[in-house]
C-alpha cells in the first residue's frame, strides 16, 4: 500500500500590531493509493470452494428428502490436483477456479450435486458468492451474503445453523453446513479432466 502524506489546510495569520502572534495551523491527510492488481503468477490459479452440506434427523414420521446427482469434480488438496468434468480451459488468461455444490445426508436426503467454473477476470459472481479480490500470497476477499470475508490459504469460513422442516410426510431437524474454502495458489498443470 503506497501512502503519501499530503499537508492541507495551511495558514498564517497575525494579531494586532502590538501583541503580534503568529500562528500556524496545519492539518496532515494520509491520502492512500490502491494497490495494482495482484497478477496471479504464470501458470497457476487460485482454488475457492463453496459448499453446502445438509444433513437431517427425522424428528416425526417418515420424513426424507431427496436424491440429488453426483459430484462432477474432486479436489485434493494434498497434491493439488483437480479432476473432473473441466469445461473451461487452462489458457494464460485464467487467474482461478470456483468449486461449488451441495451434498445431503440422513433424512434430509442422499448424493451431491458439484460443479467447477473457470475465473478469468474479477468480480467472480456466482449467485450469492462474489469473489472480489486476489492478493499476494494467495489471499481472497469475498462477498457472501452481504458479508465480506478475506480469507488466507488454507483457510475457511463456516456457518452452522439448524432449522426444523415439516412436511406430509413428517419432521425433521435439519442443520447445515456452509463452508467456503481458499485452496490458495494451485499449478494449472494439475487440472484433469475426466
């Protein structure tokens, strides 16, 4: 971050001829230059993954929700390599990936339903999920919910929340899982397709 310090509001005045006071008032502004845009390094794009998991514990009755397809992409994280139904390229203008599904367990239903986009400019906007900024180091600010998150590599945000869910068929408590990871700088190399 490139400050300045900029001098504002100077002035110099004088009293009567006989008391002669001279006063200087000066007032000191940072003024604060944006950073350029971080340039993602050659070869390699940033990993942000958005995920949803619902689990549910029926409560009354019969209840169960639904089936949802499979994942179409696996990340793993230990050796960086990213495999699945790819359908953007790796060109050089491609500065990150964004991992988005959601999974169901228990009552609240079974499988998972994933998909992977590729970034080439900012913002990324995905529904509520708006990725605003890439920094050095690998560290991501996003908008998500009306909130800004500005998140590390490895590192995560996670909100919990419960709710009961009545249907014909019953009752069920259902708690969700929304977790938004930054995988930080991966090499596009290790991008797979199936």
């Amino acid at each position: 971050m490139n400050v300045n310090k900029v001098i504002t509001g100077c002035f110099i005045t004088t009293g009567l001829p006989i008391l002669i006071s001279f006063y200087i008032g000066c007032r000191s502004q940072t003024a604060v230059e944006p950073e350029p845009p971080y340039k993602v390094p050659a070869g390699q794009y940033i990993f942000v993954e958005h995920h949803v998991h619902v689990d549910g514990v029926t409560i009354e009755g019969d209840y169960y929700g639904p089936m949802i397809d499979f994942p179409t992409y696996i990340f793993d994280s230990s050796n960086g390599i990213l495999q699945g139904m790819i359908n953007f390229t790796k060109a050089d203008s491609l500065i990150g990936v964004y991992g988005d599904g959601e999974s169901l367990s228990g009552a609240a239903g079974k499988g998972a339903g994933t998909v992977v986009s590729g970034i080439y400019s900012l913002p990324h906007q995905n529904n509520k999920f708006n990725l605003t900024r890439i920094d050095k180091g690998g560290i991501v600010t996003i908008k998500y919910n009306d909130s800004t998150h500005v998140l590390a590599t490895r590192k995560e945000w996670i909100s919990i929340t419960s709710k009961l869910d009545t249907t014909q068929r019953g009752i069920a408590r259902l708690i969700a899982t929304d977790r938004i990871v930054n995988y930080g700088l991966q090499l596009k190399s290790k991008i797979q397709k199936w």
